[in-house]
C-alpha cells in the first residue's frame, strides 16, 4: 500500500501544508491558503513545481471559518492523494515547553499539556492546536505528530535559558525558551553542503520573517537566541516591538491604566514594522514607501538585527558565518547590506552583485566571515518527524 504524510502549519492567518511519499519522503506537492478571514487565497504546487487546480479552494470566502478552511483543503487533499493513504500528519506546534526536545506522538495528555501553554504563544498556539482538534475530530484514527518551535534551543547551556529572576519563578518554567526551531534545524542540516567543515563551527542564523530571531549555533546546535519566554523578546518584527524595556510596561499600567489585554495587543499587534511606521507590518511595502517613518522602522530593524547579532558572539566565540533566511532574510538585498554594513568592523564583507542576486553566498571572497542566503524548509523537519515516529504505519 502506498502512503502519504502530511505535514502542516497552521497560522495566524494561514495555512501551509506539504505533501509527501510515506515510504520515501519525497515531495508530492505543497499548498497555502493565506488572508484567512480577510481575503483568502489558494495556491499549491506539484512535485515538478507547476500550479494545481484549486478545485472548490477557488470560492473560499471572507467569513470561512479556519476550521472550514481546514475542512475544504483537507477534501482537496484527499482529491490529490490518488492511489495513496493518508497515514500520519505532522504539525507545527510553536511551544513545547521545558520537557519536549524533540517531536512526541499526540496523545490526550500531551494535547492538555500544550493547551497549558496557550499564555505563553497566545498569537500561535490557539491556531496550531485548533488544527489538531479539527483533524482529531475528523480523522479519529489518524496519527498525529507535533513538532515544536522551542524544542531546539533546549541544547543551551543553562545560563543562556535563566532570567536573572528569583529562582522560584525558574523552577515555575520561567524561562528563556527560544523561537523558530524548526527553521534552524533545517538550516543547521543544510550547513554543511554550503560550508564544509566550518558548518560545525561559529554560525549565526538570521531568521528575518514576520516573526524574527537570531540563533547562534556551534556544532549546529543551538548555543544562544534571542526570543526568549515568548516570541515578543528579540528582534524588531513586524508587528511585535522585539526586546523592550519591562518598565515601560509598568509605566503604561501605572500612568495610562493599561490592562493586561491591552498591553498584549500593543505588544504582539500595534509595535514593530507597523509601529514605527505607521504604516505597513510589511517588509516590501516599507521598501517601496519613501516616507521618513517607513525609513526609520527599516532602518531600526536593520540596527537591532546588527547590535543583537553582536550580542550573541560571545556565547559562541566569534563568527565563522551568518546565514540569512525567511521572507526577509532571502529575499532583501538591501535589507542584508545594512544589517552587515554595520557588522563591517567584525570582517563581515558583502559581494554586492552576489548580495544583489540573492545568491547562496553573498560575501566577498576577502570577507573572512562567510554570509549565506538559503532557503528555510520547515515543513521538510516535519516531514521528517513524522516519518521516524510513524514508521510502522508507511508500509
Ligand atoms: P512568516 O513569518 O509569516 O512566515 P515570511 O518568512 O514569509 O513570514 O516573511 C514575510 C516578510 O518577508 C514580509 O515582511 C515581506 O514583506 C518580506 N519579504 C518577502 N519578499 C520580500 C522582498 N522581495 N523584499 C523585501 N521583503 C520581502
């Protein structure tokens, strides 16, 4: 019999879903639905790159729930999967907590222990879970794996995991947890063919998407990030402020009587990009703007990314490569020319024509520190996943 497996990612706003073949992992097809509950949009690809057919993804409307949404592409799956069965579908799942390194088969108690993480992803979480109750309750026999976001940082020494906080709220899980794993353990796997053997070396990962971090990493595993017990701590992104000083929330409690809601939607929906700005959350639109706002927030994205990159050196040593990925890192020049011209005292050297083409290797062949661009793949980590822990059923 053969088998498929699934991997997804369910967003905010968005749905991305890879489909793969059981018993070799190869790709049979990818597909996105984005503007969910505002203006969706379909679109998927085949194994050979060429649009599918969107089939009845084509009348996706405003007010399509995301479990509809989730219903109609998992018929549209079914409608791909040929000769195929569906045997597992592995998620991302943002936070695992302190005790999930690696990926975990889905059970009832381990669901319960990730809805307890809610407060702490509330922008990511409610979404990756909500996608498992709806395959759950459709798909009752289907194994389910999830994969989380935090679950490769917890490589890190101690004190880069501790907040300098009484040791109580330590003990309570209190901690620096980390971001976008699945994102650098794909990038961490695809080092080697890029630097040879200095991928086991010095490397720091931009990942510059709407959500943004840093990860340094010394025999590609995670030493230092800069998203800490939530995804709000670290860099600019755009729409979350990125590290920011604690008593300017006590201030805005104090002075402007904000509550806690209030402060969350400041912090995760009104800040960043879109805060500095006052106009886009968007990396492309801002580019194209040529307002002194849209100016500064590019220009304060740029000079955080630099100082926080610095920042993480000493945990790893000094810098033997910075990769750039995500929708910003792959995809702006510019935005890569600022963040390493301020990074020019370190050695970091840019080929601007390379740099220009979005190549794979953008530095300039005197630079002593490699700069790469590559493509993330974090449905591949799931795929994966998926695939070790559901063996037997691939068959
Ligand atoms: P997500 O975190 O939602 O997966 P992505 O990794 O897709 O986000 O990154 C989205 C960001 O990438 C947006 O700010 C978008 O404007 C930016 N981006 C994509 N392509 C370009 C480009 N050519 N130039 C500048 N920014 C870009």
């Amino acid at each position: 019999m053969s088998t498929a497996i699934l991997a997804l990612n369910a967003g905010s706003s968005s749905l991305k879903v890879a489909l793969c073949c059981g018993q070799t992992g190869a790709t049979l097809l990818t597909a996105k639905i984005t503007g969910i509950g505002r203006a969706p949009r379909f679109s998927a690809k085949g194994k050979d790159g060429a649009p599918l057919p969107p089939g009845p993804l084509t009348t996706l409307a405003t007010d399509t729930t995301h479990e509809d949404t989730l219903g109609l592409l998992m018929g549209w799956i079914d409608t791909q999967l040929g000769h195929r069965t569906l045997a597992a579908v592995g998620h991302r799942v943002v936070h695992g907590g302190a005790h999930h390194t690696k990926p975990t088969l889905i059970t009832p108690p381990v669901l319960a222990e990730l809805r307890a993480l809610i407060p702490l992803a509330p922008l990511h979480q409610p979404h990756n879970l909500a996608a498992i109750d709806t395959l759950a309750k459709h798909h009752p026999d289907l194994p389910q794996v999830a994969c989380f976001d935090t679950s490769f940082h917890r490589s890190q020494p101690r004190l880069q995991q501790i907040f300098a906080l009484p040791r109580a709220l330590t003990e309570r899980g209190i901690l620096r947890y980390g971001f976008h794993g699945l994102s650098y353990d794909y990038i961490a796997s695809a080092l080697p063919a890029h630097l040879g053997a200095r991928a086991d070396g010095r490397v720091i990962v931009a990942h510059l998407g709407n959500g943004a971090s840093l990860c340094a990493m010394k025999n590609r595993q995670s030493v230092a990030t800069t998203m800490g017990f939530t995804a709000l701590d670290g860099l600019v992104m755009g729409r979350r402020c990125g590290t920011l000083d604690p008593g300017v929330l006590l201030y805005l409690m104090q002075h402007d009587g904000m509550d806690a809601a209030q402060i969350e939607t400041l912090l995760y929906r009104q800040s960043g990009l879109l805060g500095v700005s006052d106009l886009s959350n968007n990396m492309r639109d801002l580019q194209a703007a040529n307002t002194p706002e849209a100016q500064e927030a590019i220009g304060l994205f740029a000079t955080r990314a630099a100082s926080q990159i610095a920042s993480l050196l000493p945990a790893i040593g000094g810098l033997d490569a910075l990769v750039f990925t995500a929708g910003i890192g792959e995809n702006s020049a510019p935005i890569r020319a600022l963040i390493c011209d301020q990074l020019h005292w370190l050695g970091v050297t840019l080929d601007a024509q390379a740099n220009a083409a979005n190549s794979p290797r953008i530095h300039a062949a005197d630079s002593p520190i490699d700069v790469l661009v590559l493509p993330t793949d974090e449905e591949s980590v799931i795929i994966a996943a998926t695939r070790a822990l559901t063996a037997a059923k691939l068959d």
